[in-house]
C-alpha cells in the first residue's frame, strides 16, 4: 500500500474510498453496481500509464475518455499551462478578449476547412453542438425562413446530454426518458460498414442515403440541419461509414438547402489519423464542434466552428436583437487555450512525420492478428486509433442477458492485468493515447485478450 502525503501529513489512501461512496455520484454509473465492486483511484499519470493509489500501473486504454493525445504529464504541454499559469488563469470572453484566445481562434480556422472562419467557444462536447443548433435556428429566423426548425440525426447518434444535443440524437437507453421535454427532429438509419487495418469486410450506405434524402425532399421547407458524428459513431460502439459517405450527405445537405452540423468531438483532433475527419473527404461543413481532444486532456474547452456567412447574419444595432445570446462562464478560458494551441502544434508534428499514421497501421494490425478468429469475438471494427471488440457466447447462444455484464467482467479483470477500459454492454472500446507506441499496443491486446479468455472460462463460453 502507497502511503500519500498531504501538507506533511500522512494519509491512507484507502480513506479515499469510504469518501467516494459517501458522497460520490459518477457518470453512466449505477451507483448501485459501482460501490459493489473493487474501488481504483488515480493518483499520477505519465505517458500512456496511469497509477493508482496503491501503486499500481495501468495502461490508460481509453485515453482518459477518449481525451488524451499525448500522454499524461507531458513536458511541452505542462510548459505552456505554466508559462500561462504566471499570467494569468482566467479573463471573461464576454467583452474583452486575450491573447491565447485570440490566438487559438485563428489557429483553428486556418486548419480547418476552408469556409470556416469564425470560433464560438465553449467547455464541453454537449455545449459544442447546442451552440451549433441554436446558431442555425437563429440563422433561418434572421433570413426570414423560420419555418425551418427540424433538426435530422442519424440512427444511434449521440451528441451529448443536454437537452438539444439529446434531441438531435437518437440514443433511446440514454435519452428516451427524457422524450416529453425534446424537440421535433428526424431520423434517418446509419451505413453499415465493417472494417478493420483498413480492410472493409462489408458496406452499405444506400439504404441510409436513400432514407435521408427523403426526408430532405419531402420536408426541405421545415428542415433546419443536418447532424452526424462523420467517420465513426464512437458512442454507438465505434459503428463506422463507408469512404465517401460523408460526401454524398454533403451533396444532399447542399440540393435541399440544410445546414450540415458535424459533431467531431470525438473524432477530431487527430484520432482518425487527421486533424479533423472531415478533411479526408474534402467535405466542407456550416458547422464543425471539437471537444474531448482538442486540449489534448488536460483541461475542458470546446469550440464550435462556423461560416462567415453565418457571422455576417448576425450581425446589426443593438436593437435588432440579432446577437447570439449564449455563452459560458469559461469561455475561452486562457489556462485551456493555451493548451489547445500547444496541442494542435505538436498534433501537426505527428502528422507531419508519419508517426501517427505508422502507430495506427501497427494498432490495426495486431488488434486484427490478436482477435481475428476468436471463439467469443462477434465481430472487430477499428479505424485511426478508435476500435470496438463485439463479444458473443460463441455456439451456446445468441447474447447474454444484460445483467451478466460481461463487458464489464471483462474491464475488471483486464485491470488485474495492467488495463484500463470501459465496456459498452457486451463490447470493449480501445481508444488509446495517439502517442501509444508498438510495444504498448502488444501489451495492450496481449492483456485483453487474457482478461477476455478469463472471464469466457468463468462463465463457461
């Protein structure tokens, strides 16, 4: 047991534990199951590794939520948060500006697509998106075409828990509870694509063109936006589309006159191999919202890219009531921009040197050399550094109960073995640090592929 120290005082870390529960309330948890289980508190962190309070060494599996770029404690960043830290922590964006703000504003529109030139900040994924709906609800109000309100997402999407981001998605054991208080919004089913170390087993995306383009065509007057996480639906279970769907819903977005939102929070920042996923397809959206590793994991902020177009319309004398009313206490923090812009510096070094493209060609091999023909895998999908590992009972039957949890076993065991990660019912994500390197990703799948085979020999699959 690791004895913590605290203002000369020793402390034993297991008091830690009797706080949590005490007065604790986590995120997706049931408090119920949680405080039934082995307790972990993170205490340190450097590179890929996290340690908990005993001591203990984990590889972080899923990037800390899917959050960190570049390791924990890393020099660079932690240089620019203190070289900032010395002027000054934090200065309202409401009427007054700062340097690393102003900086990081221009930093994003010059990687960015071409069109957009204009930052809106903010400090989560969720408030990403609301930023983004609201600025086109306004946007048809202020062109006088306010009968165009209708917001269409993509089955299965998931955009965050506020209560517009949950109207523009569509994840019913999340969200569903809360229908009676949501907004009018349409939904069109997803592509379906299987791909793996760049290998596509299977896809389809003419079932979901068709179905949205429907939608548009019949309700085109009344629609507003568009909505969807491009590439891949991480919290869905990393379910991926097709090369060149992202285009084709561009194409239809631009014939029937919605705004296109795309929703990278998870997906940006490097995480599918390029600053911004959209890039790949040369798609230009109204609207882009980051979040997660946009900081790299250090600190909340989120930014929600958008046209000079759509600045220009809001713009006017103070007695129009054109200005965007919305904004946060946070704001643009400088603490969180400065390192964003550090982030974003070394993020286009590790593009530019191939190193990112050669972690994710080794990633997607040996999750593929490890999991391929196992007896308990459904099925494997992985693009950039982002992978779903679907288990199944095998021959015995179809799926286990959800309350078998066996997703969850799976994390638990994985942990005796130097893991960290976090199950989706019966599927294990793998959302690694994107500086991981070859020898991490061994031990990564090795583990996991221990704690899996673990946990089938307990419950007889």
């Amino acid at each position: 047991m690791t004895v913590l120290r605290s203002q000369n005082t020793l402390i034993d870390p297991t008091i830690f534990d009797e706080m949590d529960q005490d007065h604790s309330w986590h995120p997706f948890t049931q408090m119920e199951e949680y405080c039934s289980i082995p307790q972990l508190q993170v205490e340190r962190g450097q590179g890929c590794w996290i340690w908990d309070t005993e001591g203990n060494r984990y590889l972080d599996g899923n990037a800390s939520i899917w959050t960190n770029a570049h390791g924990h404690n890393e020099p660079d960043i932690n240089e620019a948060l203190a070289e900032q830290l010395g002027k000054i922590a934090h200065s309202t964006y409401l009427g007054l500006s700062h340097p690393v703000g102003a900086m990081l504003g221009k930093r994003l529109a010059d990687l960015a697509p071409k069109s957009l030139s204009r930052v809106v900040f903010s400090d989560n994924g969720s408030n990403a998106v609301e930023i983004a709906l609201k600025l086109s609800f306004q946007y048809w109000q202020l062109v006088r075409k306010s009968e165009k309100r209708i917001v269409v997402g993509m089955e299965n999407g998931y955009h965050g828990d506020t209560f517009g981001a949950m109207a523009a998605g569509n994840s019913d054991s999340f969200h569903g509870r809360f229908q009676p208080w949501l907004f009018e919004s349409r939904t069109f089913a997803a592509p379906k694509c299987s791909e793996i170390n760049g290998i596509v087993k299977h896809s389809d995306s003419d079932r979901s063109l068709l179905q949205l383009e429907k939608i548009l065509e019949r309700e085109a007057s009344e629609i507003a936006s568009v909505i969807i996480e491009p590439s891949i639906q991480g919290p869905a279970g990393m379910k991926l589309q097709p090369a060149g769907f992202l285009k084709r819903v561009e194409a239809l977005c631009r014939k029937y006159g919605a705004h296109l939102i795309l929703d990278e929070v998870f997906v940006g920042c490097g995480r599918t191999g390029s600053i911004f996923a959209c890039e790949q397809e040369g798609v230009d959206p109204d609207f882009l919202c980051l979040a997660k590793g946009l900081t790299a994991g250090y600190l909340p902020l989120a930014a929600t890219l958008t046209t000079e177009k759509m600045y220009q319309a809001f713009l006017g004398s103070f007695d129009t009531g054109n200005a965007f009313y919305h904004g946060h206490t946070f704001t643009g923090n400088p603490l969180a921009a400065s390192v964003a812009l550090k982030s974003l510096e070394k993020l286009e070094r590790l593009i530019g040197s191939k190193r990112l493209e050669k972690t994710i060609e080794d990633f997607g091999q040996t999750l593929a050399e490890t999991f391929n023909g196992h007896r308990n895998v459904l099925d494997i999908r992985q693009r950039g550094l982002a992978a779903a590992i679907d288990l199944f009972p095998g021959s015995s039957r179809d799926a286990w109960h959800p309350n078998d949890r066996v997703g969850m076993k799976v994390c638990l065991e994985a942990r005796k073995h130097g893991l960290l990660l976090r199950p989706l019912l019966d599927s294990i994500l793998v959302v690694p640090p994107l500086v991981i390197n070859e020898e991490e990703i061994g031990f990564l799948f090795d583990n996991l592929k221990t704690a899996i085979d673990a946990v089938m020999n307990n419950i007889g699959n």
